[in-house]
C-alpha cells in the first residue's frame, strides 16, 4: 500500500466540513480507498491496485425515511493493459479516436509479459436516494443508522499520461452505516460501487462496464440539529410580548363589619377543565415543526412556567388524503416527538409534565385537509 493511500485512510478520519439528524439539510465527507476491476486488472498486485479516493456530498430529508443526495467523489485508480485491444487516441493529433496503438505505452514502462499500468485519474458526480433502514423497519431513532443508496451519475476521465479523456454516464451504488457521536454530527462508513462504461479507462475490450469498489470512512454534519429551534435571547424577548390566554384568579381581602345574623364563607375555587392552548402545524410528509412559529412554543412555555403543577397533552395528526393509515400513524408519532423533544432539549421543560400521543388520521380534528398536519397541545390544570 503506497503513502498515499495511508495519507488518504488517515484523513477520512479526521476530515470535517463545517456544514442534515434526519429533518433537514445535511453534508457529508471522507476518504479512503478505492479499486477498478477493468480488463487485466488482477494482473497488478492487489495493494498496487488500491488508490485513495475522497467523497464530498449535500442532501435533504424529503420525507423521514427518504432523503436526496448529491455526492462528488474521485481522484484516481490504477488499471493494467496489454497490446491487445483498441484504444481511444486523441483525434487532434492524426484524426482518428480509435486505435490499436495505446498511446499510455509511450508515458509508462512496459513489464517483460508485456503489461503496462493504466494511471486514470477522474471525477465522478452523482444524485443518490438513500433510505433509513432504521426508520423505515424500526421507527427508530436512535444512534446507530444504516443507508442503502441508489443513484445515477456522470464520471469525466482526464488525460493523464497518454490516457484520453473521456465522459461516461455512471451507475452508483452504496452502503453508508453511520453513528451519532453529537447531536448534528455522525461518523459514517461507506462502501460504493460505479459501473462505469468499457472505455472509461481508454481501452475497449467488448466488456459492458467496469465496476469500481470503494470505502470511504468520515463526518456527516446536520444542520437543523446544529442550530436551535428557539433561542435563548428571542424566549425572553417573546415573554415579554406574547399574549398569554391563561385567567388569573386574584382574591382581594376587605376589612367589612360582621354582624351575628350574617356568615361570611369564603368562595372555593373552581377546577379548571383542560382546554386547546397551541396547534403547531407541520408540512406535507414533514415531521419538523414549520418555520415561523418560535412564539407558539414561547406561549407553551409561559404557561407551565406561570402554572407549575400543569401538564400538557400533545395529540399528533395526519391528513387522510395522502399517505396510507399505517404510514399516517407513525408520521404522527414522529411529530409529537419532534415537539416534545424540542419542548425539553431546547426549552427545559421537565419530560414529566409532558404526555404525547400519535393519532394518525383516524381523526380530522380540522375541516380543512391541511391543517390535519398538526401537533394540538392541550393545557391539562392541576
């Protein structure tokens, strides 16, 4: 294995862009090593076989289990090659793109068998789909994640020491297994394949494509998770001017003569029943709350910091007319606990004082469809 494999291995380590837990936006990057298995390729010893490779990606949750993602990875690999073949040839030179001549003969040395070491060196663009297995099979979210990818891409071979460049459309493939380390930071390992096409290399052998294996080690960064959804200074801005719609009950004492034929009792409070105190709406097939509703949590918070022996309820929905009831059910699940969550992480509300529960779209608690993708928070007096 040459120095700049284990240079490559050590920085996918410790790389990290500063830059999506599975609710928004999200970059990933790393390194590692790669391999070709183009024509003659077993040919070259298996360690002078393994380049480094690096990945860089940007993707969106679209839905809790789905996500879209653009990834640019490359840099170079190592093939082996006889005189037996065509070869692609640069046509300013004499005119013609193909020819029996490999022009990398001239740039390389030639072994004794007669093979000389195809040097590439190349980038690959692709839009993948990658689904969360532990949320689609366990709805789950927990540390530990693993994601099948799926994608097509564009690869561009440069001209490097008598290999032509060349473009080619990409099939790619990958397994990425990840853990969260931080909130919205998760080290990631991946293992990627590209069917890329018979003349990617510069030589036509009548193979259909020429596979490429890589695995890659590295960061995935998320940005929602990275910011908070209320901060600190905007709460005790808010405090100050939100309106709250509690009834505050005062008893005031005066001092009046008592005569033996009157009795004076004093008034017994009434129990309140629980009523509606906030909605908080949602996006079609999101589980993150929508933009622009800080005040609404501020107002939740106000009330159980004026009250402190109140609960709250939080009653997830989902609109019936998209979506089947079973997969209505644990969106609405995943609503509630993207609320509560927020509710004591980032609002320190004591997870005791809050109950929730998914509805699904048994219930319509709106006429209007989409309003149904809500969180109702219930006020529940003590």
């Amino acid at each position: 294995m040459n120095k700049k494999t284990i240079i490559s291995l050590m920085l996918g380590g410790m790389s990290l862009l500063p830059a999506s837990a599975q609710n928004g936006w999200f970059v990933d990057a790393g390194g590692g090593v790669q391999t070709i298995f183009s024509s003659d390729a077993r040919k070259l010893d298996f360690g002078k076989r393994l380049t480094p490779s690096y990945t860089i990606g940007v993707g969106k949750w679209i839905t809790p289990t789905l996500a879209m993602r653009l990834q640019i990875g490359g840099y170079s690999l190592n093939g082996m090659s006889t005189s037996e073949g065509l070869y692609l040839r640069d046509p300013q030179t004499d005119g013609s793109i193909f020819g029996t001549h490999d022009p990398v003969i001239d740039n390389v040395t030639v072994n004794p068998d007669g093979t000389y070491r195809h040097y590439l060196r190349y980038v690959n663009a692709h839009a993948d789909f990658m689904v969360s297995l532990s949320r689609l099979l366990f709805s789950g979210q927990g540390k530990f994640d693993v994601l099948p990818a799926v994608g097509l891409g564009y690869a561009r071979s440069f001209a490097y020491r008598g290999t032509a460049a060349t473009n080619s459309l990409t099939a790619n493939f990958s397994v990425m297994a990840k853990y969260k380390v931080m909130k919205c930071l998760d080290v990631n390992l991946e293992i990627g394949s590209a069917l890329m096409p018979d003349h990617f290399d510069g030589r036509i052998t009548g193979k259909k494509y020429e596979p490429t294996l890589g695995a890659t080690l590295g960061l995935s960064y998320n940005f929602n998770a990275a910011k908070p959804y209320v901060k600190k200074e905007r709460i005790r801005k808010q405090r100050r001017e939100a309106v709250v719609d509690t009834v505050y009950m005062v008893e005031r004492i005066v001092e009046r003569p008592v005569y033996k034929d009157r009795i004076v009792e004093k008034p017994v409070a009434k129990k309140q029943n629980p009523f509606r105190l906030a909605s908080i709406s949602f996006a079609y097939a999101s589980a993150k709350p929508s933009a622009k509703q800080d005040i609404v949590f501020a107002n939740i918070v106000e009330y159980l910091n004026q009250n402190p022996s109140a609960r709250i309820r939080l009653d997830g929905y989902a609109d019936k007319d998209t979506g089947k009831a079973r997969t209505n059910l644990m969106l609405s699940i995943h609503r509630t606990d993207s609320v509560r969550n927020i509710l004591i992480e980032r609002c320190g509300i004591a997870p005791s004082r809050i109950e929730a529960q998914g509805i699904g779209s048994n219930a319509q608690p709106y006429e209007n469809n989409k309003l149904n993708r809500v969180v109702i928070v219930t006020a529940i007096p003590e």
